[in-house]
C-alpha cells in the first residue's frame, strides 16, 4: 500500500512542480496575482510532496526492536508537513492579495483563460492518480490537488468576469477566497492528524457499541480496559480486559477469544490484544464509558 502511495506522490511531485514553474512566469506575463498565488501554492506543495514522498518511502519498512509498531506513522507525518506547508503558503498569499484590493492592476485575461485550463487539467489528472481511501496521506493529497482543480476553475470564471466587465479588481478578491478555503481544508486535516497522533478513538468506532457487541457472547460477563486507537487512520488497534467465569475450561476460553477477533474484525479493528480475567480475581475496573 505504502509503495503505491511513495510512487502516486511522486507523480504529483513531478506534475507539480513542472507546472508551477510555468505557473510563474504564466503569473509574471498576464500580471495575475491569483496565478501568482497558485504558483506559490503549488511550489509549497511540490516541496511538501516531495518530503511525504520520502517519509512514505520509510513507512514501508518493517517492525523491529526501536520501532515495534513498525514505521506507520511517517505517513501521518508527510500528511501533517503537506497540510502545515499548504497553510503558511496560503497565508502568504492573503497578505500579498489585501494589497492588490486596494492597489488593482490590469490583468491580461486572454492568458488567464490558457493557465485556468491547464490547471484544470493537470491537477485533474495529479488528484485522480493520487486518490485513494487506503492511506490517510494519499487521500490527503488527492483532496489538495481536488482543491486545486476547483480554484482553477474559479480563476477561470474570474477570467470570464474580467473580460466581461473589466472589474480588474476580482483578481486579487478571488485570490483571498481561494486561500481562505485551502485554509480551512488544511485545518481539518491537520486536526485529523494530531487527534491520530493522540490517539483519540476512530470517529467510526463508538466504544460502547463495541462493549455491547461484545457481550452479546453470554459467556462474557464484563468487558473492561477497552483503549481503541489508529496507528495511521487506517489499521486500529483495541486491547481489552474480559471477565469471565473462573470455571470456565480453556477450550471455552479459546472459542470466546475467536469470537472477540471474528467481531471486532468486522467492525474494522486489525489488531486485537486481549486479557482474560476471572470473576473471582479482584478487578482493576476504569471508568465505564
């Protein structure tokens, strides 16, 4: 999965930053400062795509005595630098555009209309590539680059705007709109990551449908320890304390503890850790959920 994905952004590396470079001296010529903003936007993506490019590459190596979880997480950390570069640039951008509002310059909207749909184009074909719903980072990506095709089809209408009512200062108001949106998104994926990183449980998972699943095996009395976590968005980890009758035979034992397994797999947990404890032991019971 990981070397799909290393391979996916490094295309959209390549994609990319050929394109901003066009995207720049495109900016210079038509004195657009929204295609200045997306040249500055995709050069921060280019960079942030080639540092995920090489965290992902290290995500694929395997478990061992430093790292028992394995190298997962580099993953999430090319998702968090991809979205944390996404957001300074388009900051820098906002502060660049106000200035434009109040000072506007003609824009050559011929070539504007050319660089709209190249842009279209190109982070159309970068953001279908990318997609996927296997990895967090490559979604991520994908969702950038989705966010890419629909401001350039923004700057597109701006083009027709301008040509149309010679409004010169839609330029630069768009630019802000543009990198308002691409921050709020940004956001979002960078709260994703850190509630990951903190391992908060999987906004698909509820804790107490899990108990209750769990305890339709009659055998089961309780149900106690429960964490749930994500090691990278996408493979979840649950260990879990079961209180069961202290007569009860191991063979029993074995069949209740592939049951557990069989149900939590269908609820999309990977790896399951489970004790056992007896009702006659005295239980170190948390706090029910």
């Amino acid at each position: 999965m990981h070397k799909e994905t290393s391979k996916n952004i490094l295309f959209a590396f390549i994609l990319n930053f050929s394109f901003a470079i066009i995207e720049l001296f495109g900016g210079v010529f038509t004195n657009s400062i929204a295609i200045i903003t997306h040249a500055i936007h995709d050069f921060g993506d280019s960079l942030s795509f080639l540092i995920s490019y090489f965290l992902e590459r290290i995500a694929t190596k395997r478990p061992n005595k430093k790292y028992t979880f394995g190298y997962q997480r580099y993953s999430l950390l090319g998702a968090l630098v991809t979205s944390m570069i996404l957001l300074f640039t388009s900051l820098l951008v906002i502060k660049e555009a106000i200035v434009r509002i109040f000072n506007p310059e003609p824009v050559n909207y011929s070539g504007m209309l050319l660089f709209a749909f190249l842009g279209v184009f190109i982070n159309l074909i970068a953001a279908l590539k990318t997609h996927s719903k296997k990895s967090i980072h490559s979604e991520s990506v994908s969702i950038h680059l989705m966010e890419d095709v629909l401001t350039w089809s923004a700057v597109l209408v701006s083009a027709i705007l301008i040509s149309i009512f010679n409004i010169d200062v839609v330029d630069p108001i768009l630019s802000v709109l543009i990198s308002i949106y691409i921050i709020f998104h940004a956001c979002k994926h960078i709260l994703k990551v850190i509630n990951i990183i903190l391992e908060k449980i999987p906004d698909a998972i509820d804790i107490n449908d899990i108990s209750n699943y769990l305890l339709e095996n009659t055998s089961i009395q309780k149900i106690n320890h429960i964490h749930i976590w994500s090691l990278d968005g996408i493979n979840n980890y649950i260990t879990l304390h079961v209180v069961v009758d202290h007569n009860l035979k191991n063979n029993k034992i074995i069949k209740i503890k592939k049951d557990i397994r069989k149900k939590l797999k269908k609820k999309h947990i990977n790896h399951i850790t489970i004790e056992i404890d007896y009702d006659n032991e005295k239980q170190d019971v948390e706090r029910n959920f």
